[in-house]
C-alpha cells in the first residue's frame, strides 16, 4: 500500500510534465492536423535555457524562500518567452511554407526540424550530459510504516499544482478568449475562418507559442526534478508525449492531460512492479491497444466515416 | 527610399528574432567545472548569427525577392528543373543501371566509394520496400527499421545458430519480415493517418526495446559478432582455405574482391526490389494498393478486400526490408540495436518522401542525395547530421511533392499519360 | 395508394427491404422502412433533405450496419443473399451490388481506364493466381486483363469517355466524372446498380443523356437500378417505381402517376407543417 502510494505519487508527476508537452501535440494538431515532430526537441531547447538562466542567477537550495520563489518565477517566464521564439521560429520556416500543400510533407520537415534542433544544441552546448545541483529540496512524509517512508517531495508538490494552474488557465483561453475562438474555428475550416475575418496565420503562430511556452515549462520541471538534461532528452519524451496526446484523443486538450497522466502511470508503475527494462514497450502495448478499440483515443471525437 | 527602409524594418526584425533565438544558447555555453557548471560566454557567436540573418535577409529583400514575383517565380524555377528529370525517366533508369553495374570498373572506384556505394544502394532498396507501404498503399509507416531489424537478426541468429548460408538465410529472413508486418499490421488495419503513424513508431521502439532487453536470444546491447559473410557459390572470399573465390579463379587474393561481390549482390537484391514492385504495380493487387490510397471507400464498393489489401502491402514492404537487413548483418559482420533506431526510419520515409511518393527513380535519386551528400559532409563530422536535418527541410519546401511528382499509369489504350502529383491522392497515412 | 391491385416489384423483387430503422446515437435516421424494388426496374428513393435516403443506400450497400431489420438481394439464379449481415466489400464482391457517390468518388489519380480495371479487381485477381501467377508473367494474366481491357473500352464507348481513357480520372469534368462512375459501378458486372443522385450537378441536356443511358443499360444489361435524386425530371421521366422518404419514414410507394397526385408527397415537398402532413394522411388513411 505504502508502495503503491510512493509509486502513485512519482507517476502523476511524470505524467505532468508528459501532459504539459502533450498539449503542445495536441494544439498543433488540432489546429493544421500535422505531427508537430520537433515540439519534443522544443521542450529540450526550454530546459537548457531554464538551465543556463538558473546558473547565470546563481542561485541554489540555499537562497532564501522568497528568493528562490521570485527567481524561479523569472526563470520560467524566461524560459517560456525565449522557448516560444524557437517556436515561432520552426513553424515560420519548416510549415508555413507548406501550409496548403501535401500532407506527409510537413512531417517529413518536422522530423527534419528536429534532426536539426537536437544537432544545434549538441554544436552549441556539447554533447555531455548537463547536471544541476538540486534547487527544491526537502518535502513531507505522509506516511510511515514498517520502516517504509512515503514521500511527497516539495518539487512533485510544484510540478504538480504548476500543471493544474495552467492547464486551468489554457482551458479557459481556449473557452473564452478571442484566441481560443479563432483557434476553434481554424480546427473547422481554415478557409471559411479566413473569410469571416480570422487571422489564419497569426492564430497558427500563436497556437505554436503557447505550445512552446508550455513546453518549456515542462522543460524547467523535468530540470529542477531530474537535475541532469541532454540535447537528446526532447526524443524520448517527445514521443511519449506524442503517445499521451494520441491516447488521450488527439486535439482533445483534457485528453492530453489524461493521456500524459496515462502513460506516466503506467510507465512507473511498470518499472515498480515488473521490469524497468520494458516500461516503454508497457506503455506502447497500451497505446496500440487503445487504439485497436477506441481509434479516436480515449477523449477524441469518434471519426464517423461519411459515405 | 522606401523599398531600402522597408528592406531594413524586415531585415531588422529577423536580425532581433535571430537573437532571441541565440540568447541564451549560443550566447552563454555551459561547463562542466568541479563546483557545478558555469557559464562561458560568447557574444562573438551572437553576433556573427544575427549579423547574417540581418545581412541575408535584406540581400533576399533587396536583389533576390523582387527581381521574380515571390511565389509565381518560385513556381516557375521548380517546373524549369522538374521538368527534365519527368521526361527523363525512360533514359534516365537504364542510364543510371548501367551505370551501377559498371560502377566497379569505373577509374575512380576505390574501396571506400564501393563501400559508400553498397551503403546507397541499401537505401535505395529499404526507400523502393516502404514505397510499396506508403507510396503505393499509402499507409504511414514509421517504424519500417522493425523489419530492417527483424530481417538482421533472423539472419543472424539463424547463420550464427545452426550454419545455414547467406542464400539459404535471405529468403527466411524475408519471410520472418513478411510475417512480422502482417502480425503488426494487423491491429492497425482500423487505424488512420497519425494514429498509424504513431502506432508503427511504437511498434518499431518495441522491437528495439526487446532487442536491447532480451539478452539471452540477442545478446542485447553488445549485439551479434562473427555474423558469416556471403559466398560465391560456395567459394568464400578469403586467403587461405579450400574453397576460395581467388583460389577458384586463379586470382591472386585481395580484399576488395569480397567488397566489389557484396555489391553486385545488393544490386541484385535493389534491382529484384524494383522489378518486383514494377510488376506488382500492373497486377490487381498492386492497382488495388494505388486505388486504396486514392479512396478506400471506393474501393470497398467495388468489392476489394482492403484488408488483405492493406495486409499484402505491409507483408510484401517488410519482406524487402528484411532482405535489405540480412544484407546489412553480412556485409556488416555485426549488428546490434544501435543500428535500428527511430532516425533510420526517419531517413527511410523522408527517402521515399523527397523522391517523390511512388516514383520508383525519384526514391534512387533521393538516396544517392541523402546519404551520398551526407557522406559528402564526413570530415565535418559534428555538423552532418545538422546539414543533413537543414537538406531535408529545405528540399522538401522547395519540392513539397518530392523530386518527381508525377505518376506514371500502369496500363493505356493509347499514349501514357503521366498524372500530375496534384490529382494523385496521399492516403490516409 | 390504390389498393387490391398486384404491383409488378412485389411479384419479381429483386430486393427487399422490410422494418429497416437505422439508429446513430439518439438520432433515428431512418425508421420501419420496408419496400421491395422490382427485378428489371428502375426504383427511385426520393424525399426532402435529410429524408434518410443516403442511408439507407449505405444500410443496403454495406457501409453502415443496420440497428434492425432485414434487406434481401434476390439473383437472377434464384440464390439470395442477406445483405444486412454481409462486409460491405462482401456486398459488391459476392452479392454483386454496385453504388456511386453523391460526392464522387473517383480513383483522381489513376488514369479513366486504371479506374475500371480497379473495378474488376476480383475477377483480375484470380486471373493473376492471387499475384503469384502474375509476377511471374503467366499468360492466363495476360488474357484475363485483355479482357478486362475489353470491357472497359465497352463501358467508356457506352458512356462517350472512350477517348479519355488515358487521362487521369480527376482531370475529367464534372459530367464526365458522374458517367465515369457509372462506367466503373457497371464494370462490377453488378445485379443492382445504385446511384447516389447521378444527376446532381449536371446541366439539362448532361441530365438528358443521363436519362437514356440509364434507360440503355436496363434494356440491355441484366440489371434492376435503385437510384436517389433530386431531379424530378429525371425521376418522373425514367422511374418504374417510386419511394417516398421523410423524416426517415416511407410516405408513398408506388408508380410515378400515383406518387405525383399522392398528398402526403405534395405536402412534403412544399414544406408543410407536421400537424397538416398528419391530417391528411390521416384522411388518406380513412
């Protein structure tokens, strides 16, 4: 039992930080119906800017609270303005120009794109692996029994509850705001949203920024939680945030976050229980059989296939 | 002035994006030190990168833009290039097959462009194996090194284990692949588009995962050594022993005799792929494959099975990939499951892709580009694979329909017609 | 509806459909629908927009499963073949029910021919040995896609599309596009043919020759048509049989003489109120 809650607590962590990159999948998705491939890559660009304005501050586990709460806020609005340039910036180049054109063209510019993103930074920042000293220490035991210690550490306390606030505060942008609107109608038709006035591009280039924003946020929560990143990390987690979008429902904003939530589960609990080894093959067997009974994931729309 | 101050409002602003994008990551670089890391900076990398994209940009907005009209000239540039290589299909093929089997004799050939050579040509075979999958078919498939992989290793385990030869192994191997793509194929059959995508990828990372995991039958990381090679009708290519290749032949014995026979035996395998798929193309079942990726509502009112379809094009593409992965483990004499990762599927479709989807001398081209330039690039060794992620954007936005978009029909009362890539239709996947 | 009299599609049916209801979710596309359409006829399925006609087309043609009820396809032979309980590929392979779309649904990027050999993939396949014979060049292949080639040529002269037949099918005009699938639809060599408002789109005098190529295949073919349209032109004029739809409903059956003076058709399309629509069915029940 006591296991079971240390195990719970660890995988809704992880499937946080999977979440917050799947909704950059998702959006993308929904909005030009392309595999953003080079948003995982975007994520690993937002933890090492996170990473290098953390040591250019300098400040560690030993700053006083007020402080570090201050700097941490300031990193990651950084970290989530400079990551959305690279945004921008990828689908200004790579899909803009094939906005109208052949679908598979786009995925392959993307894969491109992320073969590019993950070389850059392997030229800029080398390729060794980049280890921060703990920043967010200590935490709470919750429970205590027969010499087993469940643990809620302060940083799962922050990457949690930080997921919460802005996935509340996106769902509503997508509810409310004009953003969110001309969003939803681009998803229906590009064409006809063009018409009524809508600012086709804008809205895509937007759609890719807060993608990113939110991307680095994970970005700095897979930082400050892991303490150690590489120009390789986007890969992995990219793809298993592509996994929790596509399971949770693709374009499906909660989907993403249940997908993310899915996979980080199941990933823990896998390693927990069976063998760390196959972890991944866990959460790709769940995935394709999802999809074998629900094709649209567990929160998408159900294609109806019109005749 | 006006175009010169427009010119530099535009050149300006990417010149401050292109330093929003260098801050922090190129100005500041991270080093490792006993304390933690530090920060090195460089503010020079800063501003040579801004001080090009300025620069670049308002040459494009002075000389390069207005000179042609944006998009219409853009248009123009690429039917004036693409053009020649449609025509040039019918010299174009035999051309470049003369070519290949004279390739060994040719002046220049050494053993490292013969070994740069059998490289192409195992991608020019893996690119006309997922063609059949997402070209013809078209069904997204991203985890076509699977069966590259499954092909490998069952050649290599059975070789290892029981001694049979290469040419006893090779259809084996192709028959495993086969059976592994109906088994994966299978479960996606209902699947569409991104779903299949992804679904393959896992598919190829699960069999990678197992390959690394399952060290009793695959030795896992360390992979499979002392993989035998090929011979020549029983003669092997060694120095010394009975049955040599040069002994046999009264050739004094070099190394590079084995290089020039894998060779040939990859053409052979390349050539095999090609006319297989050519006549597949013409038969129902190869029609059926197109027909499916133009409609398969249509498809399944005119009674066709799209899932024995679906099913024939997955078994018949893996197949290829397996034989074009027992070749990679004997020519190779090693494998292991660093060799199957997701980039080389990646490279496999963008192959397929930049070729143009379907056409069988675009998919060649596209190789010998791909990973001939990239060999090109070897002595800058840290920067290839940047250039070769830069090479694939940028061919694909300036040819989104690949290298030869047009589709050629497989049967006509009167004079073929080629298709325009615009009618033909992508799949959904 | 006059009643005692034997109508000639309940005695030779080729099909019959009887209590189909098709459900999607709370929706009740089409309810207790039961008609027969006669061997050798032209049946035509008209009603209002979002009448349910298209599904019940794809009800019959395999693309959607029934939630109830029964369809029966009758062959010249005397087998028959539960349709309901048949793969949609299955329907037009085995029970040999061929269909168009109301938005075509052409193979644009093959060529007009390719498009018709698609059509003939079955009989081509096995002609091929399931490919294993084909990729080896057997002549039983060869001969088999003659002929195959053969009826093609055929169908394109019957439909005026010979000397398109190298061109690719999206490159065609609209009219051509509507025969061309008509062409490829009859390349199944079908028992019945439906058309999924063929004369949509089509100018009056594309909509004539429509009518006489419809009225040319039942002559000569063995075949009985099933056809939704708008056209009333085209239905008055080439129908045996008509069947009324609304709100997924059957308000008239019969010949197009009984159909044109029935009020609850008239009622229908002039957009009625519902009660009046009752009352007056009412006083053609009594």
């Amino acid at each position: 039992m006591e296991y079971f809650l240390q195990q719970l607590i660890n995988g809704v962590t992880l499937g946080s930080i999977y979440g917050l990159i799947a909704i950059g999948y998702t959006m993308v998705y929904g909005i030009i119906g392309m595999i953003n491939f080079a948003h995982g890559d975007i994520f690993m660009v937002g933890a090492f800017i996170a990473l290098i304005f953390i040591i250019a501050l300098g400040f560690t586990a030993g700053t006083s609270f007020i402080l570090l709460v201050l700097a941490l806020m300031l990193v990651l609005v950084i970290a989530m303005v400079l990551t959305s340039i690279w945004g921008w910036t990828v689908e200004r180049l790579a899909y803009r120009p094939l906005r109208e054109s052949f679908r598979l063209a786009p995925l392959i510019t993307a894969i491109g794109m992320s073969i590019v993103l993950q070389n850059l930074v392997q030229i800029l920042q080398g390729a060794r692996v980049k280890p921060l000293q703990p920043i967010i220490t200590g935490g709470y035991v919750i429970m205590e029994k027969d010499g087993f210690v469940v643990n809620l550490s302060n940083i799962q306390i922050l990457i949690v509850v930080t997921t919460v606030i802005l996935m509340a505060v996106f769902s509503l942008i997508i509810a409310r705001t004009e953003l969110g609107r001309a969003q939803r109608a681009c998803e229906q038709d590009r064409v006809m949203a063009a018409l009524v006035g809508v600012n086709v591009d804008r809205t895509i280039s937007l759609t890719f920024v807060i993608g990113a924003a939110l991307a680095a946020v994970a970005g700095l929560m897979y930082l400050l939680y892991y303490g150690v990143i590489d120009f390789y990390i986007g890969f992995v987690a990219g793809i298993k945030a592509f996994t929790a979008a596509v399971l949770g429902g693709i374009g499906s904003l909660p989907g993403a976050m249940l997908g993310g939530m899915t996979i980080g589960l199941i990933e823990t609990f896998w390693s927990a229980y069976f063998t760390v080894e196959y972890k991944d093959v866990a959460a790709f067997s769940i995935l394709a059989i999802v999809l074998i009974f629900l094709p649209s994931g567990l929160l998408g729309k159900p294609e109806v296939e019109k005749v | 002035m006006p175009r010169l101050l427009d010119a530099l409002k535009d050149a300006g602003i990417a010149g401050l994006i292109a330093l929003g994008l260098a801050i922090p990551i190129w100005s500041h670089l991270t080093v490792q030190k006993p304390g933690g890391l530090v920060l090195e900076q460089r503010w020079w990398l800063v501003a040579i990168a801004v001080a090009t994209v300025f620069a670049g940009r308002l040459v494009l907005n002075l000389f390069w833009w207005p000179r042609r009209g944006a998009a219409a000239g853009l248009g123009r540039q690429v039917a004036r290039i693409a053009a020649p290589l449609a025509g040039a299909e019918k010299w174009l093929g035999p051309a470049l097959i003369g070519l290949a089997i004279l390739m060994p004799f040719l002046p220049f050939s050494n053993r490292y462009i013969m070994d740069l050579a059998i490289l192409v040509l195992t991608y020019v075979m893996l690119g006309w194996g997922l063609n059949v999958v997402v070209g013809l078919a078209g069904l997204l498939d991203l985890g076509y090194v699977a069966f590259y992989a499954v092909g490998a290793y069952s050649y290599a385990l059975i070789a290892t284990t029981f001694g049979l030869s290469f040419w006893v192994c090779l259809p084996l191997a192709g028959l495993f692949a086969a059976t592994w793509g109906v088994i994966l194929g299978f479960p996606v059959l209902r699947l569409r588009g991104d779903y299949l995508a992804i679904v393959t990828l896992a598919f190829g990372e699960i069999i990678r995962i197992i390959l690394i995991n399952w060290y009793d039958l695959t030795n896992g990381p360390d992979g499979i050594t002392g993989i035998p090679r090929p011979s020549f009708f029983g003669l092997e290519f060694k120095r010394f022993g009975d049955n040599t290749f040069a002994g046999f032949f009264g050739l004094e014995y070099s190394p590079i005799q084995r290089i020039i026979f894998l060779y040939y035996v990859i053409l052979v395998l390349a050539l095999i792929t090609n006319i297989v798929t050519v006549r597949l193309r013409r038969l129902p079942v190869g029609r059926a494959w197109e027909a499916l990726r133009e409609d398969e509502i249509a498809c399944r009112s005119l009674g066709i099975n799209t899932t024995s379809t679906k099913l024939t094009a997955f078994a018949i593409g893996a197949m290829f990939g397996g034989f074009a992965g027992s070749f990679f483990a004997t020519r190779q004499g090693f494998i292991s499951p660093e060799s199957f990762t997701f980039i080389e599927s990646a490279i496999i479709l963008a192959i397929v892709v930049l070729g143009g989807m379907g056409s069988q001398i675009g998919i060649a081209i596209a190789a010998v580009v791909m990973i001939g330039g990239f060999e090109l690039f070897r002595e800058l060794e840290l920067y290839r694979m940047l250039i070769f992620g830069l090479a694939m954007v940028g061919i694909m936005v300036w040819k989104p329909r690949g290298l030869v978009s047009s589709r050629a029909p497989t049967i006509a009362i009167g004079k073929r017609k080629a298709i325009s890539s615009d009618l033909v239709g992508e799949g959904h996947g | 509806m006059s009643e005692g009299e034997t109508r000639a599609w309940e005695r030779a049916p080729v099909l019959t459909v009887e209590h189909l209801t098709m459900r999607f979710g709370g929706l009740v596309a089409v309810h207790d629908l039961s008609f027969t359409a006669g061997r050798g006829d032209i049946t035509a399925l008209i009603g209002p927009n979002g009448a349910g006609k298209t599904t019940v087309f794809n009800c019959i043609t395999g693309f959607y499963k029934p939630s109830e009820g029964m369809i029966t396809l009758a062959h010249p032979d005397g087998s028959t073949f539960l349709l309901e309980r048949l793969d949609d590929y299955r329907i037009a392979s085995k029970a040999h029910v061929a269909r168009t779309f109301q938005n075509i649904r052409l193979f644009s990027g093959m060529s007009v021919l390719e498009n018709l050999l698609v059509a003939q993939h079955n009989r081509l396949m096995r002609a091929s040995g399931f490919t294993f014979a084909g990729i080896i060049g057997l002549g039983t292949f060869r001969r088999a896609e003659e002929k195959a080639v053969e009826l093609a040529k055929y169908w394109l002269e019957r439909t005026g599309l010979l000397e398109r037949a190298d061109d690719a099918a999206g490159d065609l005009p609209y009219g051509d596009q509507r025969r061309l699938e008509i062409a490829r639809a009859m390349c199944t060599q079908p028992v019945l043919l439906c058309l999924d408002e063929p004369a949509a789109g089509l100018n009056p005098r594309e909509s004539h020759e429509l009518n006489q190529l419809l009225l040319s295949i039942r002559e000569s073919e063995n075949i009985s048509i099933l056809l939704i349209e708008h056209d009333m032109g085209v239905v008055m004029e080439i129908s045996d049989h008509i069947i009324v739809l609304d709100y997924g409903e059957k308000i008239a059956d019969g010949t197009p003489q009984q159909v044109r003076t029935d009020p609850a058709v008239i009622a229908a399309y002039l957009g009625v109120e519902d009660e009046e629509v009752e009352a007056v069915e009412k006083e053609i029940l009594q």
